[in-house]
C-alpha cells in the first residue's frame, strides 16, 4: 500500500514539474515574440504603413528671428517641433490683403547640402523669392542635423527621419495664423523629391498638389543598383556613417533587395502609388549629373499608367538644378501647377 501511494505522489509531483517548466517555457517564448515584434516594429518605422499609422502633431511655429523684409513678402527663421527636436527653417509671408481662409501655402524640401555647411538663409532664394512674389507662404524646412536644427541628420532614404520633420512642418503650418489649412502644396529638389514622393504617400489628404524638380524618385533598385552620378559625392564621415548604418541595419535585418523584395517594396512609395490622389508635376534637366533623369521619366511612367494627374517636362541641357535659360520656364510651369490646384478657389 506505501509503494502505491509513494507511486502516485511521484507522479502527481512529476505532473507539477512538468507543468510549471512548460508554463516558464511559455511565458519565455511569449515574452521573446513580444520582444521581436518591439524590435521589428522599430526598424519598420519606414514602411509606408507604419508611417501612415504615426501621428505627426508638430507644434506652434515660433518666430525666432526677423529678416529684412522686401517690398512683398516678410521672412522669419522660425522653429517648430518634430519628435521632440526643434527644427528651423525660413518662413516668408507675403505682404498685402491676405485671402479669405488663409494665404496657400507651399512647403518646401530642399535638396542635399552638408549639413554643417547648411544655413537656413542661403540657397534656392530665387525659387521662395518667385513663390513668394505670387502669394504664397513658402516654408523651407532645414530637416533635423542640418544647420542649427537639432538631431542628427540621418538622411532621407533609409531613414524617415527627413520625412517625418517635413510631416510635422505641415501640422505646424496648419496651425500658424496666416494659412489656408486646406490649400497647401509642396515642392522638393533631388533628395527633398523624394521627401516630397514619400509625404504624398503617407499624407493622402493634407497634401493637395506637389512639384518636384530632378528628384530622387527612383525604386530602391534604381537608388541601390542605377544611381550613377557624374560629380563626385563627398558626405562628412559623420553624415556617411549614419547613412551606413540606417542601410546596414535594413539589410541585416531584411536581408538584400534580390533576398527580401517584399520587404524593401513596403518602404519604397513608388510601390503605393495607386493611393496617391495628389496632382505631381515633374521637371528634369537632360544634363543633370547628379540624379538620372530617368529616375523622373520611370515616376512618369507608373503614374501614367495608372491614369494619375501627372505632368513631366525635360529640359535640353539643363543641369540638376535647371539652372540658366529653363529656369524661368521651368518656375512659370511650376507656378501655374500651384496655381491651378491651390488658388482656384480662394
């Protein structure tokens, strides 16, 4: 009679084991499954949907400093929040009777430039100057890292960083006293094309019309295998190092564009253009050393293709900037883009 009852209390004693290592065993793999889908969540940050499932609140701008102003327009450096960092950037506010609703607006991402040699004040003056000649509020962005904006300037392909500034400068734009919350637009130059590509894709309503101008608006198999510039490109180690190790990281994550397509196409905005509903208008010059004309010319395509409102012009001997006889060609087409989808109904 011992040996029985001593029979059944090792196995009720075994049963009890066994059921508390699996139920450890459980809660750890459960506990590991939660930890992989933190971890994947944040390097999926770049993947269109989880940026449109983000919140761009951005902020009051602030006006920092006072420029000199012309006989039609205001310029400030302002500041306004993004994630926490303040972001600057050139706010110029055209003088005179200011709309009902609101003065339209165009934001405006500006292409690459070293961010320790970036300053909010210089370059692409003549481009707000035109804009903000013919009503419009222009705002440039000077992105996180760049100038005296905080944060590290992390890039705009491999990273959302750029994007999600350039997000929460249109909340913060909505928000500023002068605007017409329902009319803006958005301009990007080679890199800030691509910003521009991307926001248009996350942001499907607040966006009303966009421009680009020799944008980087190429697959990621165009970005990664088709790029070939003819100047040279010289980041400082610290901007190149982050580069590298936001792309470092997708790709031991993900694995390769030929390993993992599917995930390299949940990154890339040219894969969600059939969501897009905001009017494109592209420029490229034929002598653009910088960023293949081509790339403009494929976003042609597949927009057309899927009977999007789109316009393309190349320019003979133009160069990345359109700079020289086009330039004025080039605006006049811009402007009346704007125009078209922005003040036809004031």
């Amino acid at each position: 009679m011992k040996k029985i009852i001593l029979g059944i209390f090792v196995v009720i004693f075994g049963l009890i084991v066994f059921l508390v290592i699996t139920k450890k065993s459980s809660n750890m793999a459960s506990k590991g499954i939660v930890q992989n889908l933190a971890s994947q969540k944040s390097l999926d940050s770049l993947t269109i949907q989880a940026m449109r499932a983000d919140t761009y609140p951005g902020s009051d701008l602030v006006i920092e400093q006072t420029l000199d102003s012309t006989s039609t327009y205001r310029q400030y450096i302002s500041s306004y929040k993004s994630e926490g960092l303040k972001i600057y950037g050139l706010l110029t506010v055209p003088l005179g009777e200011k709309p009902t609703g609101g003065w339209p607006v165009i934001i405006f991402n500006h292409g690459y430039i070293p961010p320790e040699q970036y300053k909010t004040t210089e370059r692409y003056v003549a481009y707000v100057d035109y804009f903000a000649r013919n009503n419009y509020i222009v705002f440039k962005s000077d992105y996180r890292g760049n100038g005296n904006s905080e944060g590290e300037p992390e890039g705009a392909y491999y990273s959302k960083a750029y994007a999600t500034d350039v997000l929460n400068a249109v909340a913060s734009l909505k928000k500023y006293k002068d605007v017409n919350p329902n009319k803006i637009g958005m301009w990007g130059h080679s890199m800030g094309g691509n910003i521009t590509l991307r926001n248009i894709a996350v942001n499907t309503s607040d966006i009303k019309v966009a421009v680009i101008w020799g944008g980087v608006v190429g697959t990621y198999d165009d970005l990664m295998n088709n790029w070939q510039r003819k100047v040279p490109y010289r980041p400082s180690p610290r901007e190149l190092s982050l580069r590298n190790r936001s792309r470092s990281n997708l790709i031991n994550k993900y694995g390769s564009l030929s390993e993992n397509p599917d995930f390299w196409h949940s990154i890339d905005p040219n894969y969600y253009l059939s969501d897009i509903t905001t009017p494109v208008q592209l420029h490229a010059g034929l002598s653009d050393e910088e960023v293949p004309y081509l790339f403009s010319q494929g976003l042609y395509d597949r927009f057309k293709a899927l009977n999007k409102t789109v316009e393309f012009y190349t320019y003979s001997g133009a160069d990345h900037n359109i700079s020289g006889a086009s330039f004025n060609v080039a605006m006049e087409r811009s402007l009346a883009f704007f125009d078209k989808y922005l003040k036809s109904t004031y």
